[in-house]
C-alpha cells in the first residue's frame, strides 16, 4: 500500500457516515436452560430480538411488527427468556408480550397503561415480575405468564425498584429500592419478600432488608441455584465488590477485594456483572480496572480467584450470563466492534454467534486507546483514553488536532469497549482524548463522589488540564482543540467555552443542559433530583444554579460552536438549546444548531446519525482544519 503524506484532519475514511447510521448494536442478552440465546439489537430506532437455538442453524428474528425497548426511565430490562417463551417489554404500549422461541406469534400479557420493565418470571413459569410505572409512581407487579389475569400490585411505597429476582423455590423475591434524593450509585437497598399463594396471584407478605443504606450502593442481587445464597455487589468498602448473604446463617461474605469495581451505575434495568456457575459452586465475574475489563472466576468456598484469558483483545464486556457449558455475553475491544461469544469452560473455547457490524476493516485499521492519567490544575488525578489518529493510507503532517471527548452522565465512565464514533475522527487524522474526569465511575466511589457541589468545575478543568498535558506531551497541536460532549456533558462543553475562550478552536454540543434551574424542573423522574447531590438542593442552593447555568453567561462564549438537539427530548427538552442558539445568533457567533424531527435524547434514526456525522465533519473543516 503507498501511503500518502497529508495534513491531520483531511484523511479519506473507510468510516463513512452512512456506515455508522446503518450499524446494529446489542442492547441485552438472554440464555435459556436449553442454551437458546436471545438477544437484542437496536437497527435504528427499532429493537429487534434475536434468537439462536443449540442446534446451531442460522438465527431469526423475533418479532417483525413490534418494536422491544422497555422505557422506565432510561430502559433496559427489556426482556427475559425462560422455559422456550421470552417476554419483552414493547416500545409504544409499554405492554409485556410473550412469545416461544420456537415459532408464533406474539401475546400481549399485560394492559396498555403506564410502562413496565424487568419483565422476571418464576422458576416455574407460572408468574412474572415486573417493574411499573404510572402518573409518577413506580412499583413492583405481578402476573400470570398466560396473561389471564389483571396485574396486580406486589410492591410499593418507594420512589424506584430494580432488578427483582427469583430464588429456585420460587418462594422469595429479592430486589433493588431506592428513594429521591439518592440515584442507584448514591444508595440504595437490598430488600427480601416472602411469597404467599394467593387466588389468583401471589402476594408478599414479609419484607425484609438485607444490606444497603443511604450512603451505601447495592447492584445486581441473584440467588445461587441451590438456594443457599443471595449473591449482591456493594460499595461499602469504597469499591464495588461482590459479596454473598448466607440465607441459612444471616452472614454476609465479601468474596472480591481487589480495588477495581465489580458493579456499575445502574443507569437502567438490567445490568448483570456476574453469574453463578451451573452447580453453583463458582462465580464468573466481571472486573473493571482503569477502563478495561475481564473476565473472572472465583470459588466460591475457598475464595481463590483467576482470570479467564479470551482468545481475543476483548476489554469491554457486558451482559454476562449462564449456560450449560460456560457462559455467554456481549464482548468488544478497543478495535474489535461489539460481537455475541459464548465462551466453553474450563477449555476457555469461544464460538461467535453475532457481529455488530460487517467487519470489513481489521483491527489493525483502528486506533486502540490508551489509559493515561494526568494532574489536575489542583493537583488532583484525572483519568482518560487516549487515541492517536490512525489510517493505514495517511502519514500525518505536523501534529493532530485533538478532539477531547466529554462523557454524558455525568456520573459515567468510558471504557476500552469498541466506539465507532471515536474511531470515525481517528481515521481522519483527528487524536480523540476521552476523558474520565473526577466524578466519574471505575476509580471508587471517592472519585465518584468528587463531583457532588463540583459539576461544572473538575470536569471543565479536566478537559483543559488533559488537553494541556497532551500538548506539553508533544502528541497533539495544542492551537487546534475541540471539545465535543452530549447531556451532561454537552453542559460541560458549555461551560468549558464560557469559562476558557480561545482555548478551544470549537465546540460541539449535543442537547446540552444550559439552564440548572429548569434542568431541576423539567426533567423526568429518574433525574428528578439528581442535582441535589451534583450541586444542591433548591432553594439554598439557587446562586449556585445560577453560577452553574450556561445560559446566564452565554455571551462569554465566542469560539464557534454547532449545536443538536432531539425535538422530543424529555431529558433536556429543546428549549435549552434554543436559548444558546438565540444568543448566538444575536451576536453573529460562528454557529450551526440542528433539531432533529422525532428524536429524543440520543439520536436513534439513520438518516438523523448520517446528517449529524456529516455535518460535523464539514464543521470541523470550516472551523478547525482550515481556520
């Protein structure tokens, strides 16, 4: 191959728009007790299930018509799958369906009010679980599998409920709860109902707590198959670690220590990190260090340990679940896009059963990132990824222009899992900092919490810190910086132009939150109080609302910026953009702003991903390249 000297920026990508708009990703995955895997793939702004059977023959899709995505407030459990039937929450009703893996059609087994997910049926496929939501209340609910019954309420009088699950007798439940003004990260609690027969439905008639408090987070609680344990993850020690409630003895066990994370933010249902082995005598795990992570097993008697090497670069995996040979779930690397493996043990063989993507390139045609810390401008640490440009076709001329990506959340973390969009600049000649700033997830929960009363101050400075420190490095062109981010952290991007003009060549925001006070107001019940602990609670706290709120100080922001917003965004509606936009263009600021028909918070339409890339990428030409 002749590789063609050309200036970092204006590199021909094999990565086009159209590409990215017509990816599929994997949103959940399922394994039934004849080692039939479901899973589900968002093709647009369509989920569609997918099911492989154990004989090996080519998968099917699920459901043709209707659409799967679960919507209690950021959704995920959007489906299970047990004893042949899989049930799934559809997107417009918010109804639970049934359906066999086998064949026929789908079967409506609950009404059309309010919004349910999680759906979780009993060890006998009698009855499921479900967590829902109406006029601003959440509960947990029950039903018959068959849907000849009317759901009936088993659990309420909290604000959120997560997670619920069967022990093997199928005479207790146990599950996730939590009240404002915490999210799932802040703290919550592990609670335990006793099952009573009832006519028609069971009920709960004892409740007890387990583990958890206000300043303690609990994720992810599972029963062994004997019985014999509850296995949950806290933070209690600082870190995300699993531990297992003896059931018999009322003895709690912390079976991890290293200090990484072994849970995540429960930003939506769903979520597993670690599964029982079959004869329930060992666990698989996920472990979480520096934004890589592997997979582990450990005894659970003897409390020894050991990695589980893959036969590829993965680092982010996901979704993890039991079969009868091993184990299944979601996988990618940091150059290798996102695939279904099942994974044979102790023989540690691999079989790929779906590619999110054609993979046409290599991984060699990609940018693998790099963990890299710095100091903060107050000394404090500051974590990132960090990814040269690379294009087998291009040698670079100069230095790169440097795109310092700013995670939503912002209680979030990036790993090294594959990101198309991050190696859509890459492969342009752009370097792409993505930025784990204080306050992010992976680093323990004293990081995590370095944020509370700081939003708007570690991560703006970690930005600029990380950025400064690549530049003094020599890695990048320290004259051409852009600041990208959607959410949270397009309020960073915001913040960061007001607060450091002329740092950034140019910013790109995605529905980014301008205004704290309306942002308290307006958003959905998830988030409802979210701002309590990121800046504090209303009214005390209304001159530090004010500080933090872009839209107050938008006419210091004079660098050019481009700006998209989804029309129907309930999360950060419209009306926050519209106000930057409107200073903007009052002032002759350099600008773009785009509002995308239909969309809501995070793009989902291909023709709205294909826009948004080219348009971005003509931006940065304007602006950056050839400014």
């Amino acid at each position: 191959m002749n590789i063609e000297r050309r200036p970092y920026g204006l590199w021909d990508s094999p990565i086009t728009p159209i590409s990215l708009a017509r990816g599929i990703g994997f949103a959940g995955l399922g394994c039934d007790r004849d080692d039939t895997l479901v899973w589900l793939e968002t093709r647009g702004d369509r989920g569609v299930l997918v099911v492989q059977t154990v004989d090996g023959q080519a998968p099917r899709d699920l459901n043709s018509e209707l659409s799967v995505r679960a919507r209690v407030g950021y959704g995920g459990g959007d489906f299970s799958v047990n004893r042949g039937f899989v049930f799934f929450a559809e997107s417009e009703s918010g109804r639970i369906y049934r359906q066999r893996t086998t064949s026929g059609p789908a079967e409506a087994i609950t009404p059309a009010f309010g919004r349910s997910a999680s759906p979780t049926p009993s060890p006998d496929g009698r009855w499921l679980v479900f967590v829902h939501t109406y006029e601003g209340q959440d509960r947990l609910a029950i039903v018959d599998t068959a849907g000849q019954y009317w759901p009936q309420k088993l659990v309420a009088g909290e604000d959120f409920y997560m997670q619920p699950t069967w022990n093997p007798n199928g005479d207790q439940i146990a599950w996730i709860a939590w009240n404002h003004p915490n999210m799932p990260w802040d703290g919550t609690f592990l609670r335990i109902g006793f099952v009573r027969e009832g006519n028609p439905l069971p009920s709960i008639e004892q409740i007890i707590t387990i583990a958890g408090g206000d300043q303690i987070s609990i994720f992810q609680p599972q029963f062994s198959p004997d019985g014999r344990y509850l296995a949950y993850v806290s933070d209690a020690s600082g870190w995300w670690q699993i531990y297992l409630y003896d059931l018999v003895s009322g003895e709690h066990r912390q079976l991890t220590h290293t200090e990484a994370e072994h849970g995540m933010p429960a930003w939506v249902q769903g979520l597993r990190t670690y599964t029982f082995s079959l004869d329930g005598k060992a666990l698989y795990f996920l472990r979480n260090q520096a934004g890589s992570v592997s997979l582990w097993m450990i005894d659970i008697e003897r409390g020894d340990e050991q990695p589980i090497p893959l036969t590829e670069a993965y680092t982010g995996l996901e979704n993890i679940c039991r079969t009868s040979s091993g184990i299944a779930l979601i996988v990618s690397g940091g150059t290798i896009p996102a695939r279904v493996l099942t994974i044979t043990l102790p023989e540690n063989g691999s079989h790929i059963w779906r590619r999110s993507t054609s993979e046409e390139l290599s991984s060699d045609d990609y940018s693998p990132p790099q963990a890299i810390s710095w100091p903060g401008m107050d000394g404090g640490i500051a974590y990132g990824l960090f990814y040269f440009p690379k294009n087998r076709a291009f040698e670079g001329i100069g230095k790169p222009p440097l795109l310092v990506k700013i995670h939503g959340g912002p209680t979030s973390q990036v790993t090294k899992s594959f990101n198309s969009s991050v190696q859509f600049f890459t492969s342009r000649g752009y370097a792409v900092l993505d930025v784990n700033y204080r306050g992010s997830t992976g680093y323990g929960r004293e990081y995590r919490n370095m944020l509370r009363g700081s939003w708007g101050i570690y991560d703006v400075q970690d930005a600029v810190s990380g950025a400064r420190f690549l530049a003094e490095q020599g890695k990048v062109d320290g004259t051409r910086v852009i600041i990208y981010g959607g959410s949270a952290g397009g309020f960073t991007v915001l913040k960061a132009l007001e607060d450091y003009p002329g740092f950034f060549k140019a910013g790109i925001c995605l529905y980014g939150v301008s205004n704290q006070f309306t942002l308290a107001a307006e958003t959905h019940k998830f988030e409802a109080r979210y701002s309590d602990t990121l800046l504090g609670p209303l009214p005390e706290a209304a001159d530090l609302y004010r500080e933090r709120s872009p839209i107050f100080f938008v006419d210091k922001i004079l660098d050019p910026i481009a700006i998209y917003q989804g029309e129907i965004d309930v999360v950060v509606p419209r009306k926050q953009s519209d106000e930057v936009a409107v200073s903007l263009e009052r002032r002759g600021i350099p600008h773009i702003y785009h509002v995308y028909p239909g969309e809501g918070h995070g793009f989902r339409k291909p023709e709205t991903n294909e826009h948004f890339y080219k348009s971005v990428e003509a931006f940065l030409r304007q602006y950056v390249i050839f400014a």
